[in-house]
C-alpha cells in the first residue's frame, strides 16, 4: 500500500508540473489579447479562464460576424423557432461550438449566483417558468450577445442593475404585486395610495 501510495502521489505531482506548463503556454499566447480579456472579464460570471475560452473560440475580430444574432447562431445557442398553424414545438437549440457553449453556461451559472446584477435576475426570472437548465442557456445566450458588443466596441460591461426588468415595466409589477396581495387575502383601497 505504501508502494502504491508513492507512485500516486508522483503521478499526481506529474500533472501537477503538466498544468502549471500549460498554464504558461496559455498565458504566453493569450498576451496580445489582454486588453480583450480584461474587458470580458467584466461581464458578471466570467472569469480568466471564461474569458480565454470565448476568445479561443470567438476570436476577437467581431467583423466575421455581421451581427450579435449570427455569432448567436454560429455557436448553436440561439433559440429555435419552430412554429407552424399557431402551435409552438420545440424550441431546442441547435449543435454548435460544444466548447464555446459549456463555456457559457458555466459563466451563466456562475453570473446566476452573484448579486444584484442583471444577468442574475435574468436568470431567476427564466428559472422561475422554464427550469434551471433552460435558463443557464438563455443567460448564457446573454452573455454571448454582450461579449460580441465589448468586443466589437471595445468598451467594458455596462451593469443595468437587479432592477432593470421591473423599471422597464413598473406599472406590470404594481398590477403583480397587487395581485400577489389579493390572492394573499388582504384588501387593498387604491385611493388612499398616492403613486
């Protein structure tokens, strides 16, 4: 037992050694694209290594691509639309870039546990009527569409805030709030309420 103790814990020092080398070999090819991985790097749930990945896959020449929507579909996380006679079937996205798409929907998870962020409450808001799955990929999508605009303009993320969806629509919250109480049982006068 001590034998085999001994040759694990050298082959666990082997990879050890592998990783830090190719860690190396990456930050080595990654440094002309520093500027482009510290803007990534903004966007909530993406780290470092998110970041080498996007652009491993993505590049940083936003030109190839003559939108968001067909670097969406290129990589396989845009929704489908299958629709026909007023019946909605699958919405499933499509095979693309395996890599670029585990990638993003580790950032998604990852952005889902931050706080009082956009992305964050994108993600509450789809998990709450589609699942956590859907919703890793559809924040995922997000982060997809944001990462094309920094790149292309060169500028870093801008955060709209954990509020964002319920200032777009105030007056739908306030009439789902005042639902929410009636189906509580509490009686609501909206005289007495000054907006």
């Amino acid at each position: 037992q001590k034998m085999m103790l001994s040759m694990q814990l050298k082959h666990i020092e082997t990879l050890d050694e592998s990783i830090k080398e190719l860690d190396k070999e990456i930050a080595d090819r990654m440094r002309p694209f520093e500027e482009a991985l510290e803007l990534l790097d903004t966007i909530p749930g993406v780290n470092r290594r998110n970041a080498e990945e996007i652009i491993a896959e993505i590049g940083v020449d936003m030109s190839r691509f003559p939108s968001a929507e067909h670097l969406s579909s290129w990589s396989g996380m845009a929704p489908g639309h299958n629709e026909s006679a007023d019946k909605r079937k699958s919405g499933k996205t499509r095979k693309g870039n395996q890599h670029l798409r585990t990638t993003l929907v580790q950032s998604a998870r990852s952005a889902a546990r931050q706080k009082d962020t956009y992305l964050a409450s994108q993600y509450r808001r789809i998990c709450s009527r589609r699942g956590s799955n859907r919703a890793a990929v559809a924040v995922g999508h997000s982060i997809l569409i944001i990462a094309y605009h920094i790149l292309k303009k060169k500028q870093p993320y801008i955060e709209l805030g954990a509020n964002y969806f319920e200032q777009r629509s105030k007056d739908a919250a306030i009439k789902r709030a005042l639902q929410l109480l009636q189906n509580a049982g509490i009686e609501i006068n909206l005289e007495n309420i000054v907006a």
